[in-house]
C-alpha cells in the first residue's frame, strides 16, 4: 500500500491510527514529487524553498518514526546534488540501522557534472539485496568487504572513482542481475560473478574492452555502447574472439549498432570456430548491410548459435561495398549449417538493397523449420522502392511451412 493511502487509514478507525508506521516499505516516488508540487504552488510564497523544505521533512520524519524494520526504501530526489547532501546522507545513515533490503535512490536532475557522493554509511547495509543508483559517486573505503546479499544491481549515472568497478562486482558472490547505463570511471568491463545471470551494459566512448569469462552463468547479454565507436586501435585492444568464446551458455544476446561495427572492425576470420553456441536469440540493432564485415560477422554468429529460435535484425543501411557483400552472401553454405530450430525472424527498416535481399535468402534457406518472417520497411521509403520489396518477396520460395509478413505502416502483406 502506497504510503499516502496508509496515512489515510488513520481516519476510518482508531485502531488503524499508527497502521502507517508500521508499513515494510517506504516510496517516495514521482507521484509524491509531483503532488508536493501541487502543495507548494497552492501555498504560493517561495516555492522552491518551501517544495526543499516540505520533501526533506516528510521523508526524514517518515523514516525517523516508522518503528520496525524497513525491507524497502525508495526516493525520487527532484533537486541538483549539491543542496541535498546533508540529507540524503541522514537517511543512509539511518537505514544503515534498519538493515533495509531494498534500496532506491534516484537524482532525477543533475545541471552539473557534480554528482552526490555516497558517504561510508552506505557501504554498511549489507543486508541489501536490491540496490538502485542514478546519479551518484561510489568511492567505497578500504575496508569495505561487499554486499554479501545482494542479488539485483542497476547502476545509471554513477561514477567509479579508483578503478574500483571490478572489485565491487567481484565483491558481490551471488549478484543475478546486473545494469550498467553510463557509467563512468570503467574503461574495461571486466564481469565476474559465479551465479551472475543477466548482464545489461551501455557503455561510453571511454570503452576499451569487456570480458565475460569469469561469468560462467551468464545466459542473457545486451551490450550498447552510448558513444562514438573510435576504432579497435583507438578503443584498444578488443580480443573478438575471447568475447564470441565467453559466450558458451548465454541464451539471449543482444548489441547495438555501435558495438556491432566495433566487432566488424576487429581483424578475425568470418569463422571464429567450428564450436556450437547455445544462443536461442539474437537481437542485432543497426545492421549496414552494404558493411561487409558487420554482414560477414552476423551471418558467422547465426551459423555457430545451432539452437537459434529467434532472430531480430533492425536494419541501417549506408550505401558501401554493394558488390562484395551480395557476392559473399551468394557463396555461404545454407545446407551444411542449417539452422534448424530457428522459427522466428524479425527484420525492421529494410530499405530495398539488393544485400538485404540476399541476406533475407540466406536466412530462407538455411532454416528448414521457419515459421514467421517479418518485415518491417524503412519508415522513409519511397513508394515505388517498397513495391520493388514486395516483388522481390513473392520471387522468394521459402519453406513449406513459412509465412513472410511485409509491413508498410498500415498495410501488410502475407505471402
């Protein structure tokens, strides 16, 4: 029950008079920052002022009273970094005390590059099983041994100071659940983690490399990197085929366009290895199919993942090495390396390149048990270029049993 509905209860019943104060969790969420919004308009006078003073005093009272253990505390901070400290680091102090399992703490608006430091209190509650930080600075002390309980970890926002990413992870043994969003302070995403499952990474253009190896567990994987791919020479040394070979048991990959072209750029073989992935789907995001080491890539990772169920391919395509791509997707093996259990393909913004066609034959081909292809068109074609697209599909000769859905905004055509 929402904090303010328990406050409520005090008026149906005596009884029901302290039932608020004894709620296992506290959320202070967008909602409640919006009607202490409300509150400080209608009173008028300063309103920043009174909005500071009103949040930090319904907060610091809530948590101050509430008798017994908190398993949840959750707070959207609606303020810059700077004026809140003292208060924040109030409420740490105090669920250091309360051995509190769920942990949330959100900046909402940051104008400086001036992020809250988290002050050693913090780095007691070890009862932490769910931990959730936007926006802030982790410099943990020399003594701190990790969070021997926590299982669920999203960080956005937060700045490593001290090299001391690896550490932390490493210090969290049955850690399930891992969220890096724009992080700083990591320039090798070095994860471990014997019971670590899903791993959620968008890094920045300080990127340099990412090993899973010492997580052996891991069967879902997104990879998204926030800036500027500069190059294997720029980025430093990324070892492609020590990151294909640490994926013998995820499930679910996904990477965008910029780690995609950053892989391509890697001088490897098209072929890593003849060692079966046991990948069931693939989520590829910003393919250029004209790229002949992104296509060259993506058609080596589809043919090793001999599980693959389900394959979603969002296209952008720039006009490179027509020929070379076409010639190499013309020679690939479809019998040889079937992929026999995929059934589903998802293609979007497909813009009527003749590679992409022969990517889409490919794909027909070499999947006997496809049931669904989809495919959606680029929202920006030309008229005559999407009929060239529907042409060019009913030329296709797809398994028996597969249905080739082409979508133009509202209309779709089955085949």
């Amino acid at each position: 029950m929402p904090i303010r509905e328990a406050v409520r209860t005090i008026v149906l019943s005596k009884k029901w008079r302290y039932y608020y104060l004894n709620i296992p969790q506290l959320v202070f969420d967008d909602q409640f920052c919006k009607e202490l919004d409300d509150f400080s308009v209608n009173k008028g006078a300063n309103i920043y002022a009174l909005k500071f003073y009103q949040f930090d005093e319904i907060i610091t009272k809530s948590l101050m009273l509430h008798p017994g253990g908190l398993e949840r505390f959750k707070v959207c901070i609606p303020f810059n970094p700077s004026p809140v400290v003292p208060y924040v680091n109030k409420w740490i102090l105090c669920l250091s005390f309360r051995k509190i399992k769920e942990l949330t703490l959100i900046y909402k608006k940051v104008y400086t590059d001036h992020h809250h430091k988290l002050p050693p209190s913090f780095f007691s509650c070890l009862h932490l099983t769910s931990l959730k930080l936007i926006n802030f600075v982790r410099s943990p002390p020399l003594e701190f041994k990790g969070f021997p309980n926590l299982r669920h970890l999203i960080l956005s926002g937060v700045d490593f100071t001290n090299n001391c990413f690896e550490s932390f992870i490493s210090s969290c043994p049955i850690l399930k659940r891992l969220f890096l969003g724009g992080c700083s302070g990591i320039h090798h995403f070095n994860i471990s983690g014997s019971k670590l499952q899903r791993l959620f990474t968008k890094a920045d253009d300080n990127f340099k490399s990412i090993s899973l190896e010492k997580a052996p567990n891991l069967s879902e994987v997104y990879v998204s990197l926030g800036g500027v791919v500069k190059g294997p020479e720029e980025n430093g040394v990324f070892d492609l085929v020590s990151f294909i070979g640490s994926l013998p048991e995820v499930k679910v990959l996904s990477v965008d366009s910029k780690f995609l072209q950053l892989l391509a750029e890697t001088p490897v073989p098209p072929m890593l290895s003849t060692s079966p992935l046991s990948l069931k789907i693939i989520k590829l995001k910003g393919v250029n199919f004209m790229d002949f080491g992104q296509i060259s890539l993506a058609a080596s990772l589809i043919r090793r993942a001999t599980n693959l169920q389900e394959l979603h391919i969002e296209a952008s395509t720039v006009k490179l090495n027509q020929e070379q791509v076409s010639g190499y997707l013309e020679l690939l093996d479809c019998i040889t390396f079937p992929l026999s259990k995929l059934h589903l393909v998802k293609l979007t913004n497909i813009s009527a390149f003749d590679p992409e066609f022969g990517f889409i034959r490919f794909l027909l081909l070499s999947s006997p048990s496809l049931v669904t292809m989809s495919i959606l068109e680029h929202p920006q074609l030309e008229a005559e270029k999407a009929l060239n697209i529907v042409r060019k599909l009913l030329q296709l000769r797809p398994p028996s049993a597969a249905s080739i859905d082409f979508s133009r905004g509202s209309k779709n055509l089955k085949k």
